[in-house]
C-alpha cells in the first residue's frame, strides 16, 4: 500500500470499526471513487453542528477546533436567514446589475489598504489561486512562482503544481520554485534566512530563462506548521520579489477574516501591501464564497485584454452570506475575541510544557494556534507519529484539531472564532490528558 500523503488521513484496515462504519467508507467508495479522503483513523460520521459543536450519529458532541469554513460557528442564526432569505427572493449572477455585490464589495474593500481597489468573485479558494495566477501572468509577462516547500493553495490543474502539500505524486510544474518555511522555533534571524532563500530561488529561476510572475504565500504559513512571526520579517522577501519583475499575492484563505486576532488579514502582520490578495473558505461561512482582490494597475491589464465570469462566483445568496459574515464579525467583536482567548489558549497549552517536554513549541497569532511535537526536546526532533497519536485520542476524547508541516509533527489548531474561554478549559484538559496517557 502506498504511503498516505495527505496528513492524518484515515487508512483502511489499520484501525477496527463498527460494521456500520465499514459499510459507509465503502459505499462512499463505491459511488465517490478512490481519490476521496477521510479524516483521523475511526473517521466521523457528522449529522449536525451548532456554535463550536459537531453532533454525530449518535449525537456525541465534540468541540470543533480545527474547521475555519465555518468560522463564526457552525450554523450561525443570522447567516443562515440570510441565505434563506436571498435564496427566495433572487438567486443570478453578475451579468446583471444587483446592488448587494457592489455594497459588499465596497465594505470588503473597506478591511483592506487603500491601494487595493477592486474585487473579483469565485466561490473557492482553489479558483481565487489560479485566477490570481491568471492576473499575475498577464501583468508581469512571466510565469514563475515562488512557494514554500509545504504550501497548500488549491487544487485545480494549474494550483495543485505550486502546492507542494499535495504530495510527491502531485508533479511540481517546472516554473515553481519551493524555499523552507521561516522556521522561527529553528532559525536566529527568519527575516535574513527567508529573504536569502527567496532570492536563491528568483536567482534560479532566471538561470533557466523564467521570469517571475509572483510570490505566493498565507501570512501564518499554516500548512508549513503556523508560524506566525516575527511580525515583519516578509517585506525583505516581497521586495525581492518586485525587484524581479513579480507580484506578490497574499493567500488569506485560512489566515483571513480576523482569524489572527490583530489584524482582519494575515498581511497586514508584516507592514506589507500585496499586489493581489485571495480569500475564500470562512468568507460565506459554509456557502461557497471567494474572491480576488488587487490593485487597479495590476488588474487593468487583465481586464483590457479579456473578459471574467464565474456563474456563481458573486451571486445573490453568495453576497447575502458574505455580507451576514461581516456583520457577526465586527457586531460580536470576534476579531477582539479570537486575540484575547487564543492568548489564553496559547498560555494554558505553554503551561503543561514542564510536564510534557514533547511540547517543543507553542505558537501563533489569535485563533490559529500551531503545537510543534518533539521526540528529543534538545534537538528539536521531529515526531510525526506522536503527533498523528495526540489528534486521533483527542478525537476520542470529543476534540477536533489535526496536524500539519513537513514532518507532520505540527499540531494544527483553529476552532471557531466564538471560542470561548470555557471552551479553552475545556480544550487543554482533554489536551493534558492525552499527553499523560501517552507520557
């Protein structure tokens, strides 16, 4: 059997189930096919959510602390009526005039740098990526890419060969250069060591006759193990960038909408304007919702030379759920509440390191939270299937997290932006547990 790429997938035959269960995976198999994947080792069987709880067929509760789709909580009242409502009154798109994508546009927009003038609408993240590569094409004239060697930025043709997560079986396209990830728990100076290996990479690139079309990457790297500072550290590499010839686009589909606590975008941590930033996943709070913000010079080129339309990108009902998002976030203070409780959670999970040395490290930037796990706290080892132990017991414990990085050792930890404090009590008694079982 080949090895599994994807971190903390369920593999078949490796963990006893209930015949039901058994029965589910394979009918789901039958009729999905083999390129599905499922989650922890005794995958969920999930009927309903509320708030920052996830119901299963037996109604076992468990408290969702890694879905970032639905971000205000799962099942939020007022996006919820908001949808029903659109949904009866007019569902179309944007080849008619309708004054909610325009209203939301131009409230989005409000969130962002000044320089950053309009906004284009998809309903995944995966379709902001590759039409920001589009852009970025056409405004440089080149086509290479700079990714980190763990990145995740989507899965359509053209996505899924600068997004190295995927695995060795997903091809690299020969335009894309990877650097490490800024290893702040590894290196003295990530600012240096990141910029270096930026421009190693640009260097290369022009080596074999490619000029740079952009830079990409989620202002916490959260599929490289959430690193989250220092703040700053990216303007050394963004300018290499540029001086290049290339964009730089800001992926804030995980990092976006308030999740880090300081700041509503990931970006905006580093003191850096990006040429393009895409957004997607928390955006419509389960409705599929994206979209591709940028600068007016970066996309007049674009828009001169050829025309976009997404059939349900900016639709009615999508801008209807877009729109409730932005009213619970800045109506219930979410982005106050994701700095204060994640300081908490962080805190409470540093305080069981004395206890558990393989808690190498514990960092990250309001609700998005990253728990290196180690073998050899000196020497910083590594230890994926620790790691992989800790999110299926906390699955048994009614917790949901999972795990990230190149070496998969990463805790990855996002609950909901309601997260409450109560919630984090609850989330590090279950964590302490875990550990001392497994200590």
């Amino acid at each position: 059997m080949l090895k599994e790429a994807m971190v903390n997938a369920f593999v078949e035959g490796e963990t006893p189930l209930s015949p039901e269960t058994e029965a589910m995976i394979a009918r789901r198999k039958a009729l999905l096919g083999p390129a599905y994947r499922l989650f922890y080792q005794k995958p969920l069987h999930l009927v309903r959510g509320k708030g920052v709880w996830l119901y299963d067929v037996e109604d076992t509760a468990y408290l969702d602390a890694y879905n970032n789709v639905t971000s205000i909580g799962h099942c939020n009242s007022h996006v919820v009526e908001a949808i029903a409502r659109q949904a009866g009154t007019l569902a179309t798109n944007t080849r008619y005039l309708h004054g909610s994508i325009l209203d939301y546009s131009a409230r989005l927009l409000a969130t962002m740098p000044p320089e950053i003038e309009h906004l284009m609408f998809t309903c995944t993240g995966s379709e902001a990526n590759d039409l920001a590569l589009r852009i970025a094409r056409t405004f440089t004239g080149g086509t290479g890419i700079i990714v980190t060697e763990t990145a995740y930025h989507g899965i359509t043709l053209a996505v899924s060969e600068f997004s190295p997560s995927l695995g060795e079986k997903v091809d690299l396209g020969c335009h894309v250069r990877t650097v490490p990830a800024p290893d702040s728990y590894r290196s003295e100076d990530v600012a240096a060591e990141f910029e270096k290996n930026v421009r190693s990479a640009i260097a290369d690139l022009k080596r074999h006759g490619i000029k740079p079309a952009m830079f990409i990457c989620d202002g916490i790297f959260s599929s490289d193990g959430v690193f989250d500072g220092p703040t700053g550290f990216l303007k050394g590499a963004v300018e290499a960038v540029r001086e290049a010839g290339g964009l730089y686009v800001a992926d804030e589909v995980q990092s976006g909408f308030g999740r880090t606590g300081d700041a509503m975008w990931g970006f905006q941590r580093h003191g850096v304007v990006p040429d393009i930033v895409t957004m997607g996943k928390p955006m419509g709070n389960g409705y599929p919702v994206a979209g591709v913000a940028a600068r007016h010079a970066v996309l007049e080129e674009f828009g001169r030379n050829g025309r976009y339309f997404n059939t349900f990108g900016g639709n009615a009902v999508a801008m209807a759920a877009a729109h409730a998002v932005l009213d619970v976030i800045e109506n219930d203070g979410l982005m106050a509440n994701a700095r204060a409780v994640g300081a908490y959670l962080r805190e409470g999970i540093r305080a069981l390191q004395p206890d558990y040395p393989l808690i190498g490290d514990v960092r990250g930037a309001g609700l998005f939270i990253g728990v290196e796990i180690v073998g050899n706290p000196l020497a910083r080892t590594p230890d994926a299937a620790l790691t992989s132990a800790i999110v299926n017991q906390m699955r048994d414990e009614q917790v949901l997290i999972s795990a990230c990085a190149k070496a998969a050792n990463v805790l990855k930890i996002r609950p909901p932006l309601i997260f409450t404090r109560e919630n984090a009590d609850f989330f590090i008694s279950k964590l302490s547990l875990v550990l001392s079982r497994l200590s």
